[in-house]
C-alpha cells in the first residue's frame, strides 16, 4: 500500500468499497450491481418484485418492534423528508435492532461469542493494523485513523467467530473463499476445536426453554407480593379513614351526635336598688341550649351542661357588673367608697 497514515490527506483517499487494484480506487457501482443480482439469482430470486420484497417487509416488523416510524424512514426502506434522507446524523439503533428481531432493552450476546480465536487466525486479516495504530496513535489530528485502526483490531474475533458460525450451518457458502476463512487451519479450527468448545458452552448455559420458565416464575412471584402488599396497604388506609372520620365527627354539624337543638332565650335577671354609687343594669343571662322534645335523650346531659356554661357565662357578667354572688345564691354590689 501507498498510503502514508500518518497524514489525513493520504488515507482520507482510501475507500471502504475499493476495487481490486488500490485502495483509493471505488469499487465500479456496475460491479456492485452485478454482485447483487447474481446473489439473488444464486438463492432462486428471479422476479424482481421478489428482491424487493425484504426492504418492504422489514418496516412492518420494525412497527411489530416497537419502533417509530420517524425512526425507520431514516433507513431508506420509506421515503421521508430531507431531514431524514440527508440531514440525519445518527443511526437509528431500535430501528436496526428492530430489523434483526430485537428490541433496544435486549442484550444479543451468543454463546459462540465466548469461544477465543487463536492470535495467528487475527493476522490473516490486515496484518498491518497493529503496526499503523501504534504509530499514529496520540498524534495529533490523526484521531480518525487511530480509531479507524482501533475498531479493526477489535471486530477481528468476529469474523473468524461469525464465520465459524455460519460453517456449521452452509459449509459450503461462497464467504469462505475468503483467503482468511479458505485457509487450512482455519478449516480445521471450524470443524474441531470451534465446534468442540460451543458444545461445552451450550451444555454448561443450560436450555433457553429453562432460563425463561425460571424467569416466568420470578417474575410471577414478584407479582403476587406486589399484590399482597398493595392490598394490606389498602386496609391500613381504610382503617386510619374510618379512624378519622369517627374522631372529627363531632366536628362536623351535618355528621354531630346531636342533629337538633332548641335554644329558648331566658329571663333577664334583675337586682334591688343598692347604695353602690354604681348603677345596677338587668344582667342578661346567655342563652340556653335544650334537647328538642323529639329527640330522645342521650347519654350526655345537655341541659345541665347547657346550664352550668350559663352559670359561668352569668358569673363572669356580674363580675362585669360590680357585683358577685352570696351563699344564699343573691347578688349583691362590691362595696366602694363615696365619692
């Protein structure tokens, strides 16, 4: 390769589908076009109406997913605005989690992803990357192309873990003409080692079927208490309700023990003359609160508690007045000398 990595002008030029002779130059869309329809005519597509079939299909079950549609028209698959065709900077994850059959809460980590591909399997692909990275990274401007370098270094496993994945089902598929994947050891690491370690993993991780009943029943369990709890709480609010209403019942004239009053005003209460120089005025007696005659009496005395708040309410009027009450229950004036 003639690419310097150490300047953005140099590997800025390096295309992704690059065509045979160098990496600068794009792969020809005619031979991308090719490529694709001879895929399809391999798996038996020949109407054309079929191959469009997948990129119609898959917006319903993006909807089936949970996913909205301002998300999936950012994919191509229905046209939008500009906004979403052109504008739109990032990629919508549920939509393409949605597309593959998982939603956005959902972990995807396969059992083969466990197993470790061997180091000299890793440089069979871009052997270079290594070397490039470590010469450019923490350079400045050349965060790019470190990171460039750095994802290919981390999605090496996964090729050769995917690419065994997929031998086990199609070993005769075309991805493994690659001259990664068609090399020798790499064959026989397919067939033995990789298939060997996927059963332990498999025997060791138990049956999904299992793992989602134990789930169910948790999940069933944590219910029930939440049921239980809930209706226990239910009582205790009722109980400290009914606690309230019957202390503040009394507070409540339409809710009172008491539902009809009669109130009859009472005699005005006078005195003799006196030699007080201060002049003696009827005291007015408050008034006084009796049971109606249709009520039937209680167990609280209202006339004589009615009676004693009069008594008391009388006292302090005569007090008011300049008199006081005897032992013989007469009022009679403080004395108080002449003026």
């Amino acid at each position: 390769m003639d690419i310097d990595w150490t300047l953005n002008k140099s590997w800025r030029q390096v295309r992704i589908l690059h065509g045979p002779s160098s990496l600068t130059t794009p792969f020809s869309e005619q031979s991308l076009y090719n490529l694709y329809v001879r895929a399809f005519q391999k798996a038996n597509f020949d109407s054309p109406v079929k191959v469009h079939l997948p990129r119609h299909c898959l917006g319903y079950r993006q909807e089936g997913m949970g996913v909205e549609s301002v998300q999936t028209s950012k994919l191509g698959w229905s046209r939008g605005s500009m906004y979403h065709d052109v504008y739109a900077p990032s990629i919508p994850v549920k939509a393409v989690l949605g597309a593959a059959g998982y939603k956005a809460h959902e972990s995807y980590d396969p059992i083969w992803r466990h197993i470790r591909v061997p180091e000299a399997f890793l440089l069979l692909m871009c052997p270079m990357a290594e070397e490039i990275h470590e010469s450019i990274v923490g350079k400045k401007n050349l965060n790019g192309a470190a990171n460039f370098w750095k994802l290919i270094i981390d999605l090496r496993p996964y090729l050769f873990q995917c690419g065994a994945s997929i031998f086990q089902q199609c070993p005769e598929s075309a991805l493994f003409k690659l001259p990664a994947l068609a090399n020798n050891n790499v064959r026989n690491w397919m067939k033995t080692t990789f298939l060997s370690e996927l059963s332990v993993l498999r025997a060791s991780a138990g049956s999904p079927i299992d793992l989602q009943r134990i789930q169910n029943e948790s999940l069933r369990q944590a219910i029930e208490e939440m049921q239980v709890l809930l209706t226990s709480t239910h009582t205790e609010i009722r109980k400290l309700s009914a606690q309230v209403d019957h202390r503040t019942q009394l507070l409540s004239p339409q809710k009172s023990s008491f539902p009809s009053r009669t109130v009859i005003p009472s005699k005005q209460l006078s005195f003799p003359a006196s030699s007080s120089s201060f002049p003696l005025t009827p005291i007015p007696v408050n008034w006084v609160l009796l049971p109606a005659a249709n009520i039937v009496s209680t167990s609280l005395p209202l006339t004589k508690l009615a009676l004693v708040n009069a008594e008391n309410d009388l006292e302090e009027t005569a007090l008011a007045a300049g008199v006081y009450q005897a032992d013989d229950t007469t009022f009679r004036a403080y004395v108080s000398p002449s003026l």
